[in-house]
C-alpha cells in the first residue's frame, strides 16, 4: 500500500509540470531499457542478459528536399550479478540518428548490491563516452551568413566523456522503483556545439496477479532534463509469463501498442506509436520498435558423488 501510495504522490508532483520534449533517446518499451538509462540496474536479474533495441522514430518525416530525417535509435546492452565484485557490471553501446546529427556512446556500469528490507537494492555508477557527427554539408539555412554555420561544409565530429549515477529497487515478484540522472558532467564540446543537459529518470512498476495464469503489471517512467518533462505510463497483462499486451501514452506524443513473447531463453517485443502531436499531420507514420533479449546462467553442476582412496579409508 505505501508503495501505490508513493507511486500517485511522484505522479502527482510530475504531473503539475508535465510538458513535452525531444531529449534523450527514447523507447517505448522502457522496462527492457533500464540497463541505457539506470546503472544502478546492472546484475539485478538472476544470470547473464543481452538485451536490444531498434527503434524508427516518426517514420517517413522529411525535409524539403525529400531526405529522410526521421529519428532512429539502436540500443545493445549485456549486464550480469558477479558476487565477487558484491554487485553486478554491465556494458551499454547505443547510436542514435537525428536528422544530420548522429551520437554514438559506450557506457560502462558498475553496481553494489545489498539486501535491504524486503528486497534487493543496487546503486551505480557509470562512465560514458559519446561520440558526435554533425554533417553541416546537408544544412539548408535560411540565412547563408549565418555565423555557426560559416565555414561549415562537411562532417565534424566531438567526443566528450560524462558519468551518471543510479539506485534501482527490486521486490521479486511484487513491485520494482529506480531513480537516476546522467550526464551529470553536462560536458560541452566546441567543435560541434553539442551542449548535453543533465537528466533525471524515476521508473517502477507494479505485479498484480489477476488470476493463476494472468498478471497485470503497470508501470511508469519519468525523464526531466531541467526545462521540460516527459511522463510514460503503460500497462501490459501477461500470460504464464509466456505472452504479454498492453498499452501505453507518451504524455502529448503517442499512444502505444505493445505485444510481446517468451520462448526459453529468448525475449521478443514489438510496439507501434500513434502519434497525437502535430507530427501526425506533418507526414509522420508513427513509429515501429523492435525487442530482443537474451539471458542464461553460467552454472557448474556439482558432481555429489563420492570416491574414496585407499590409502584414505
């Protein structure tokens, strides 16, 4: 009960600033996209995970002269529990195309993990590198003597380096919460006039079992960069943790379907976003999202039986 009740109080404060805005590389099926977004999440499941992502974005937007510059994001990331380390790592790549920007980035994570109460908490860190090509020779300014783009006539490229800091909260079976920001360098470079925000991410979740073979699980995500808020709400009903549906609404962006499935070790989802912001009558097609994940255990079967030697009886 205190969890729900703490649940509607952090949508409520949200809620009274809530406006929309294009920020970090956004998912829609943001409860296997921790890993990019929290490190405090690394090694929190029970073996070795891979997990990836490839999202088109306001499919078939273009320019004037008939270019593509619809977002497109790919998101790989593996992570695992080591109980040597008392807590877990994880690796994330990921690329995202915006128009004529491309950012590439490779974070690495480390997480501590405890018992807390009555579940397991695992609080992180990590340091990331991000890589940022900006094509000026595809620009089209309205004003040629513009002084940013003067002398600007092909690709340049930045590298900064920033970090981000985690907690991620699990109950097994019953409800998960996480709190995180990155970027908190908010490191700038010159080259390429890249000036990053520092963001701010709240998620969690809740298992609500309706039935032996269905089970409700709503859940939520929260991404604040200083000036403007986006706010995720979805729920999926799952069946025998086999096959799960659902929705969920991006506050003035998307409603979204959501379908996914579990065969042995493989994870597949799928979701498809209606547009509901004026992008729908600018030529965008909504956007498709494709999900794959992975996760095995590395274990070594004991052999119980017993030889005696000779020389010990």
């Amino acid at each position: 009960m205190s969890f729900r009740i703490g649940i509607i109080t952090v949508l409520g404060i949200f809620s009274a600033m809530l406006t929309y805005g294009q920020q970090e590389a956004q998912v829609t099926q943001n409860r296997y996209n921790y890993m990019s977004v929290n490190p405090g999440y690394a090694g929190m499941r029970d073996g070795i995970c891979v997990n990836g992502i490839v999202r088109q974005q306001y499919v078939g937007l273009q320019n004037m002269e008939g270019d593509n510059i619809n977002p497109e994001t790919f998101i790989l990331s593996v992570d695992t529990p080591l109980d040597f380390l008392h807590g877990g790592l994880g690796l994330t790549i990921h690329q995202d195309e915006i128009g004529y920007t491309s950012n590439v980035g490779i974070e690495l994570d480390y997480s501590y993990h405890t018992k807390w109460r009555y579940g397991d908490l695992g609080i992180g860190f990590n340091i990331g590198f991000l890589n940022e090509t900006i094509d000026f020779g595809k620009f089209n300014p309205i004003d040629n003597n513009d002084p940013l783009l003067e002398n600007r006539e092909g690709e340049e490229q930045g590298m900064i380096i920033n970090f981000s800091l985690g907690a991620y909260y699990q109950v097994e079976g019953n409800y998960y919460v996480g709190i995180s920001t990155t970027r908190i360098l908010q490191a700038q470079d010159q080259n390429t006039r890249y000036y990053p925000r520092r963001h701010y991410y709240f998620m969690g979740g809740y298992h609500y079992q309706l039935t032996s073979d269905y089970e409700l699980i709503p859940s939520m995500m929260v991404k604040f960069d200083g000036q403007t808020t986006q706010f995720d709400l979805g729920s999926v009903v799952q069946y025998k943790d086999k096959y799960w549906g659902g929705v969920n609404y991006r506050f003035q962006d998307a409603v979204s379907l959501i379908a996914g499935l579990q065969w042995k070790d493989f994870k597949f989802g799928y979701s498809y976003d209606l547009n509901t912001s004026r992008l729908a009558g600018a030529g965008s097609g909504g956007a498709h999202e494709l999900m794959l994940g992975y996760c095995f255990k590395l274990g070594i079967e004991k052999d119980n039986n017993k030889y005696r030697n000779t020389r010990f009886l």
